[in-house]
C-alpha cells in the first residue's frame, strides 16, 4: 500500500474570530452529523447501497464505514450519490445538489471547508495546530478508497465557504466570473456583468445567480 499524508492547516476557535463574522464556522468535518445509508451511483452505471456514508468537508468528497474504519471513496468512480434528504451529483471532483432549476439549467451547491481562510488566519495569529489525515490507499473491484484516521477535532473550527455551478446545456461551470466569461457568448457575458453591477451583488448570494441564470436564457 502507498501511504499518503492528507494535512489540513487550522485555528482554534479563539484564532477565528474575524474569519467567525465574515463566514460560517464548523466544528463537523462531515455534512451529515452522522453517517446514514445512501446509495452510490458509479460510472460504470451500477448501483450500490452504502449502509453508513456521509459527505467530507474538506473537499466535498464520498465518505462510507468499513467497519470500523472511515473511508473515502476515489471520485472518479462516482457519479452520483443519493441520501435520503436529498441527490448530490459529482461535478469536477465535488458532490454538489441542486439548488434550483431555470429550464434544463440549474444552479448546484457544494459546501466545503474554506482553506484560504485557513491560511489568512495562520498569517495573523501565532496560535496554530494541525488536523492530520493519514490516508491508506487500497482498492477493490469497484470502489478504491482512503482509510481516514483524525486526531481528536472536538475544539476545532472550520471556516466554511459555498462553491457554485451552473449546468449549462450538457456542460457543467464553476459560478465565477472568470470561468463564466469562458463559457458565454459576449452577448450573455454583457448580460451577466449588468447583474454584477446591481447594488449588493456578491457571488454567494443565490438570488443573483439564479437571476443570471435567468437572463442568460
């Protein structure tokens, strides 16, 4: 087996005051608060039942036991996984659900621990500790998998940050400005920076996302 070391850089509560009023704060590294069963879709079309699964923080990935061990599923292999609450399909490497529909398009939402806050935070506080996760890698006929091991997160806080897509037509694209302008025609390019220029807009906010996604129609 090849060994991997998964290291995430994070502040005790006290060190994430300014990062508190500014964004959401976590103590959970997992959406669910425990795991609970789902069934995976692979790309291979196959349906598998996961009696106990839950959705990592870190980078919005696949999580499921094996017996006593938390496992994280290899991505790739996953097109989409269902929980009783609601569907999450993988786009790039993230399990995203949809938050509304305009048409066949619609607006999807993944939530995952904000790292960039992390490092804004290290740089003004001397206070620092590290949550490692040490990844056995393996593999079976239709899953492969990292075996996690986390120390003790019980007085950790993680900042949070919502990361958007669009699906487009048959294509799905990160809801930023930048990859947007790639994706549009200049007419709708204009059409969108019109609702980037209304007072208040920001990129988190759903209710000018999904008036660009109407517009852009």
């Amino acid at each position: 087996m090849k060994r991997l070391a998964l290291v995430i850089t994070i502040l005790l509560l006290a060190t994430l005051k300014t990062v508190a009023q500014e964004q959401p704060i976590t103590s959970a590294i997992t959406v669910y608060p425990d795991f609970r069963p789902a069934t995976a879709v692979l790309t291979s079309g196959r349906k598998t039942h996961i009696p106990l699964a839950n959705i990592f923080l870190k980078n919005s990935s696949l999580l499921y036991m094996d017996g006593d061990n938390i496992m994280e599923a290899d991505m790739t292999n996953i097109l989409r996984v269902e929980f009783e609450d609601r569907a999450y399909i993988r786009i790039d490497s993230m399990l995203a659900y949809q938050v509304d529909s305009i048409g066949n398009d619609a607006l999807f939402r993944a939530k995952v621990i904000d790292i960039n806050a992390y490092k804004q935070s290290r740089a003004n506080s001397a206070n620092i500790t590290n949550l490692d996760l040490t990844a056995l890698t393996s593999s079976s006929s239709s899953l492969s998998y990292n075996t996690i091991e986390a120390t003790d997160i019980s007085e950790l806080q993680f900042p949070l940050v919502d990361v958007y897509f669009y699906r487009l037509g048959n294509q799905f694209v990160r809801v930023h400005e930048r990859h947007l302008k790639r994706a549009l025609t200049k007419e709708k390019r204009q059409i969108m920076e019109s609702v980037m220029n209304m007072e208040g807009f920001t990129w988190t906010d759903e209710k000018y996302l999904m008036m660009i996604l109407k517009k852009i129609q």
